[in-house]
C-alpha cells in the first residue's frame, strides 16, 4: 500500500494517467470512456440538482434507486429482492468492495481470487489483514483451471472474489466454473464476492451472476455499478446485494466509510438501470465495435492478443514485437509510438509476474478517432 520510501504509491492506473498527460500520449491505460453515455441519463442527474436533490440521501441509498437496482436485478437475471433490505447504494463499486471485505475478512482469513485480478481486492485483503490466493488465467484464452480452483479453496477460505465478466483478461466465466465455485463455497462455508461492474459490456453470451444459480444467494454478496454501463465513471454509484444478514454488515461498515454519496447521481442511474433493453444492447454494441478497430489495428502492428469476450480492455503480447519486458515497453510507449497501455504485471502478485512479463493491456473505451489514430501510430511501431 506504501511505496518503499513510506509514501503513498500511486495505482497503476493513476501512473499511467499521469504518463500520458506529461507526454501528450494516447491513454489506453485507465479504463474510462472518452465518451459521454445516455443522454437521458445525463439529463436526470441535471434535474435532480435543479430540484434540490443535493443533501445527504439515506445511507441505504434513496428509494427510487434500490428499487432500480431491484427491478433490474429481476427483469434481467430474475433475482428477487427486498429493495428495502437486500440492496445497498455505495460510492461506487470501490466501497462495495471495500466495505465487503473490511465487514467480512478478519486476520488471517484467506480471499481467493483468480489472476490476473484488478487492483482493489489485493489492497483490500491486505487492509483487512487477509491472506490473498490466486487461481491463475493463462494467456491467450485465460480459462481458469478447475484443479487449481478446488486446489485454492479450503477451510481457511473466508471470501471467493468472483470478477466475471473479468478486468483486465475480457474473460466471461462459464457456468461450470461458477457452479463450481457455488460448491466449493458451500463445502468450505465462504461467502463468493461479485464484481460485475461489466455486466452489460459482454459481447457475447449473457451475464450469468453467481447469485442467480442454485444454492448460491444466501451466500454472495453481489457488487456492481452504474459507471461502466453509462459511461459514468466518475459519478461512483454502485451497489451491493444480498441476503440482508449479509448487506447489513456490509452497511456497518459503509457508514463510517463515506456515511452516503452522490444524492443527484442515485435517480439518474435508476433513470439509467430503467432503459429499454435495446438500449443497453445498443451500449455493448458500440463498445464491441471499438474492441474490433482496436484488435485489428494491433494485430496489424504485429501483437498477439487475447480476443476479449467483454469489457474495455485488451491484453496483447509485446514480445511478439520485440519487447519481452512489458513495463519496460509500458515506460517507452509514449516515446515509441505516443501510447499509453498498462503492463499486465501490475495486476499480479509481485512473486508470480513471470508469466505475465511481456503482457500489456489496452483500453478501447474510447472513441473512433482516437483508436484509428493510436492504431495507426502502433502500426509504426515495427
Ligand atoms: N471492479 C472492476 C473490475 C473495475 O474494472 C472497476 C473500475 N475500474 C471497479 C471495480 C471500480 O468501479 P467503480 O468505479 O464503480 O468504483
Ligand atoms: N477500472 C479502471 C481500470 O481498470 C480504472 C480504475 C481506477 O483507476 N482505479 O483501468
């Protein structure tokens, strides 16, 4: 959490962001929208200021929005909740996560997530003095092992992060591997930890959350967010759901975190959560055909890639053009081509980057123009 000189060390993401506004570089790294999203959405939040909604919500969230949350959990994946007891507002997916693992893991309890795997649930498991497991995804397809993931998951499990649609592989976990982890979570009593902050961003087959399938809801705490859905990411609206005995505790903690958040954001996202389905298929749409002009221009540059199925990343392999060292490519990426990426390494655990060492990540949440320009100066990178 501190760099070695006791400061605070950066995120990778906020390195790469602020490389890339030194050096004038096209930021592929950070994964945000260069794009506003609904319209409608951004025209709720300007009403709800302008009708005063701008004093501290319920801590719960505000009604109109776990509502929301729960008719959009029923009409998409029909999962029933109690909207007054089962769903809970949080500044963004972040808190929920933060809130979850500090209500839930106590020292010496072991989180097992899959790796690569976003940056929070390391941090977090170490903040809550937890012992953190890996399952590995390998380039190119990233399909988790099933021998690893039984392996991974014992009695000392206390939470099983499942990230799925998941940031940074694209990867979309299939049914047998989440039915698995349903079991080996009842097997060992551990509570599975969603993230599913790219739920609508999946190009292929639907979202499957966890806690729709059998045996699973009264164990899992389900987390997601308005912010990739709308490109809003900025606004930190997410949430959290589950059984109430779970959310509860959660909510202790989440009271003493931020207390509530983002007063006017809650009915715009409810706005948001409430569009026709054709709209949000129009969203995942928009962003697959990003993820195609990004996956040729850097094929066409010589990497090899990991198609992703979701999501706003792309991981590709810079030793295929003759950098087999990917933070050092990382670092000289604005200088070679005028590109910020993120290297792979930095979303693993420092003891286990040597499989990953040449692998780099790619935001295409960006608009056109600015993908056909980065495509076109990778292109030179040959
Ligand atoms: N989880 C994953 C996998 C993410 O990619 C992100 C966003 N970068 C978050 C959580 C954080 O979401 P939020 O901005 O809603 O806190
Ligand atoms: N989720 C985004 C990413 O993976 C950024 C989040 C952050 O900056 N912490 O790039």
């Amino acid at each position: 959490l501190l760099a070695d000189d006791g400061s605070v060390a950066a995120t990778i993401f906020a390195e790469m962001s602020a490389l890339a506004a030194r050096t004038g570089a096209i930021n592929l790294g950070q994964g945000f929208p260069d794009e506003d999203g609904p319209a409608e959405v951004l025209e709720a939040a300007r009403q709800a200021i302008a009708d005063g909604v701008n004093q501290y919500p319920p801590g719960i969230g505000m009604p109109v929005l776990r509502e929301a949350i729960a008719a959009h959990q029923r009409h998409w994946y029909g999962i029933e909740l109690d909207p007054e007891r089962e769903v809970l507002v949080t500044a963004g997916a972040t808190e929920a996560l933060a809130a979850t693992l500090l209500a839930l893991v106590d020292t010496g309890d072991e989180v097992v997530t899959f790796e690569p795997f976003y940056d929070a649930y390391g941090a977090l498991t170490a903040r809550a003095g937890g012992i953190h497991r890996t399952v590995p995804l390998r380039f190119p397809d990233f399909r988790p092992d099933t021998d690893e993931l039984r392996a991974a998951v014992t009695d000392r499990t206390r939470v099983i992060i499942v990230n799925s649609p998941h940031n940074p592989t694209g990867a979309v976990f299939d049914r047998t591997t989440l039915e698995l982890v349903v079991e080996l979570a009842a097997r060992h009593d551990a509570i599975i930890v969603t993230d599913e902050v790219y739920e609508h961003l999946a190009f292929g087959a639907a979202h499957v959350p966890v806690s729709s399938l059998a045996g699973a809801f009264d164990r899992t705490v389900s987390i997601s967010s308005g912010g990739k859905t709308f490109s809003t990411t900025g606004w930190k609206i997410g949430w959290a759901t589950g059984p109430a005995r779970l959310i509860e505790q959660v909510l202790a903690v989440k009271q003493f975190l931020t207390y509530v958040n983002g007063a006017p954001f809650q009915p715009a996202i409810a706005t948001g959560l409430s569009l026709p389905d054709d709209r949000f298929a129009l969203l995942a749409d928009t962003l697959r055909s990003k993820r195609d002009l990004l996956v040729t221009g850097l094929r066409h540059a010589g990497f090899e890639l990991s198609v992703p199925d979701t999501g706003y990343f792309v991981v590709a392999d810079a030793a295929a053009v003759g950098h087999p060292d990917g933070e050092a490519f990382c670092r000289r990426l604005p200088e070679l081509a005028g590109v910020v990426a993120v290297p792979m390494t930095a979303l693993v655990h420092p003891d286990r980057r040597e499989p990953y060492r040449s692998l780099v990540r790619f935001a295409y949440c960006k608009r056109v123009d600015v993908l056909e320009e980065a495509s076109a100066r990778l292109a030179r990178l040959g």
